[in-house]
C-alpha cells in the first residue's frame, strides 16, 4: 500500500487516546476483533524484549485502531500514546515495524520510570482469525499460543502453548483462561472471599456443599478455597480437588487441624506429596482473623500462586 503525503499527515493529525483501560488480554484481542469486524483497520502491538528492569511482562500487548482509540498496556502508562502514534503510522503504511524505548532507544526525551529498556513489534492485523482462534479456545478454558513472524508479518494461532518469547525467529505468545475460583463455605469469610474475587476479575462460584455441579467446574486454572469449619464436610471436596489437579488448594484451620485433616487423607490412601499440594492454613500471610482480612489473604496467597505456576 502506498501511502500519499495527505494521508500521512491525515495519521499524524489523530490524537490517540485510551477506548478504555485494560491489561486483560482477552479484552484486548476482542477490541481488535470487533474493530475488523466493523470494517475499520487495527495494530497489535506486543512487548518482545525487556532490558533491565520494567513495568509489564513479556508477550504484554496492545490493540490500536486506525480512530487512534486503543486499548491495553505495554509499561507503566508513560510510553502508550506514544506507541499508538508508531501504530497509527504501521497502519498507515502497511508496514510492520519494531520500535524500542528506554535504554537503547533512539527517543531520549520518552524515559521509563523504571530504567531499563522495551522493545515492542508492531503489527498490522490483516485478519481476525487467529485472534478469533484464541478467544475461542480461551472461551472453551483452553490454553492457546500466537505466533508472530516479523519477516512474514503473519499472526498464527498454536495449538501447544509455547513459552513466551521469541522461538526460530518468530515471537509467541501464552495465553491461559480466567482464574476460576470456586469457594466453599457458607459463612461471611466466604462471601467477602468471593466478592474480592469477583472484583479481581475471577470467574467466582461458591457452593454451600459439595456438588457434582462444583465438581464438574475443576480445571487447571481453578483455585480451590475452602472455608468450612469442619473436616468432614470439606472432605468430599478436598478429595476431588486432589483428582482435579487445580493450581491452588486451600482450607482453612489451624496447624494441628490440618496435621488432623493430613492423617485422615493418608489413611484414604493419599500420598505424602498430593497431600502436601494444599495449603493450610489458608492464606498468604498468617493470624488474619475478620474476613475482609482473611479475604485478602486468601487471594493474595491464589495470585502468588498463578504466577508461580507460569500466568505472564
């Protein structure tokens, strides 16, 4: 595409702003879509390289529309206008193009606060469908990887999830499914455990008791929390969440109550290493003892967990 002198002066007069803030990839990639979808031109820009230090994790991305609307984060908030200018312009052009900041980059008047230095491909969408494929598997709470080729400027969807990062000269993606978080318990800790959730954005259940309905909702995206106050009734549930394989267990009690709880699972038969997959007491930092505290705790604990277990 060749682009007139009009036409790029037309680029350079939109103002970008934010359509809305976000760091949810799957909220940025619909805004890509339905951009597509309402006929008008899209860039998706992704963080590629991090040197030193900075604000946002690799493979991090934003989408900006051909208005200058975008949405999404690639630092702290200082560099995203300025990005969304360069996307205008790949736009504009057709051209994908890379484009650094911070440490290493030729824009010595736009510093990150935090010293180090991003490196961010810009590309123009010609497509939704792999963006589409993503959402759907995301939708269907499957792990999905994307594939970036600068020398193709082609986006392709992957079925096995890859590590994010660059591989074979091309750059991927991860992406994983919302936090499902399913509480047990039918107390006020319980409730102020699931609004925090909710407001964190988790995809929230709470049950009363042990359901088969809770038990088909196990993933390996799901945090399991339980907060009854009794080692028999929360069993059934333990028990399942062992089998299910979710990225975090916790109950509450005591260190003596779950030494209780610990020789009860073994004399079920479980081994020292399954039993040892859940956390107890619950809880990221010790002796919270109203809800909104044990609350915080509790999901403070589910998050450290998510990270640890590869969430970018």
């Amino acid at each position: 595409m060749q682009l007139s002198t009009i036409g790029l002066a037309e680029e350079y007069r939109l103002t970008p702003e934010p359509a809305f803030l976000t760091d949810d990839s799957g909220e940025i990639l619909r805004f890509a879509v339905e951009a597509l979808a309402c006929g008008m031109e899209a860039a998706l820009v992704t963080l590629v390289e991090i040197r030193g230090g900075a604000a946002r994790p690799l493979g991090v991305q934003m989408t900006v529309r051909e208005d200058g609307q975008y949405c999404g984060f690639v630092s702290g908030g200082c560099v995203e206008a300025a990005v969304a200018h360069e996307a205008l312009q790949v736009i504009a052009t057709g051209q994908d193009r890379s484009v650094q900041y911070g440490a290493g980059s030729p824009w010595f008047d736009i510093a990150l606060p935090c010293g180090g230095g991003i490196t961010l491909s810009i590309h123009k969408l010609r497509s939704a469908q792999p963006l589409l494929a993503v959402l759907n598997c995301l939708e269907q709470r499957r792990p999905v990887g994307l594939r970036y080729t600068p020398q193709s400027q082609t986006l392709q969807t992957l079925n096995t999830v890859p590590k994010t990062g660059w591989h074979h000269q091309g750059f991927e993606t991860a992406y994983r499914p919302c936090v499902r978080a399913i509480v047990y318990g039918r107390s006020i800790e319980a409730l102020a455990t699931a609004d925090l959730a909710r407001a964190a954005g988790y995809e929230t259940h709470v049950f009363d008791t042990f359901s088969a309905q809770s038990a088909a909702l196990m993933d390996a995206d799901t945090a399991v929390i339980l907060l009854w106050h009794d080692l028999n009734r929360e069993l059934p549930a333990l028990q399942l969440a062992l089998k299910a394989n979710p990225f975090y267990i916790g109950t509450l009690g005591s260190q003596r109550t779950h030494c209780q709880r610990m020789q009860k699972l073994s004399e079920l038969g479980w081994r020292e290493d399954e039993i040892n997959r859940i956390k107890a007491p619950i809880g990221l930092f010790p002796k919270a003892r109203d809800a909104r505290s044990l609350a915080l705790s509790v999901l403070a604990d589910v998050a450290a967990a998510r990270l640890t277990n590869g969430e970018r």
